[in-house]
C-alpha cells in the first residue's frame, strides 16, 4: 500500500506539473495579439480551471489504474498456478495486444 501511494502521489505531482509548464510555455510563445484580444482573467481562469481538473480527477484515473492492473496480474497468476497450459497461451495474446 505504501509503494502504490508513493508512486501514485510522484506520477500525479508529474502530471500536473508537466501540465502546467506547457501551458505556461504555450502562453509565453503566443503572439502578441493573443494578448489585446484576450482579458488576463480569462487567462487567469483557464490556468486554474484546467489545473484544478489535473489535480482532482487524475489522481483517482491513476489510482484505478493500479488497482485494475494489480487485479488483472493477480488473476493471470492465479489462472496460471491452476491451469499451467494457460500460460502458453498468455504470452502470446499479450504479444499481440501489445503491438495493437
């Protein structure tokens, strides 16, 4: 549970940050017309809107990611551990969807 909290809080410290940097490198390359048509709250507002969506729905996508991949890991090496010949068959599928 630790290890899946740490990696969970540094992936979406990344992610919001990332997100922010590029928004804030799109606004600093644009034009200066950008700039006499758009108001600074609009600005503003759109900064915050859209880092508050990074900061409160991405960690609980990124939370069920984990929890969807531990099941279906645990699931394949259950199926495995009954039925051996599975194994076979897995790594195959796996490959092919991999290259999907």
């Amino acid at each position: 549970v630790l290890i899946r909290q740490l990696v969970w809080s540094v992936s979406t410290w990344r992610a919001s940050r990332e997100m922010h940097l590029n928004m804030v490198h799109s606004v600093f390359h644009s034009p200066l017309s950008f700039f006499h048509s758009t108001p600074q709250g609009r600005i503003l507002n759109r900064f915050s809107k859209d880092q508050d969506s990074v900061d409160t729905s991405l960690p609980e996508v990124t939370n069920d990611f984990f929890i969807c991949m531990f099941y279906s890991v645990s699931k394949a090496i259950l199926v495995t551990i009954a039925i051996p010949l599975f194994f076979i068959f897995f790594i195959p599928i796996m490959i092919v969807f991999y290259f999907l």
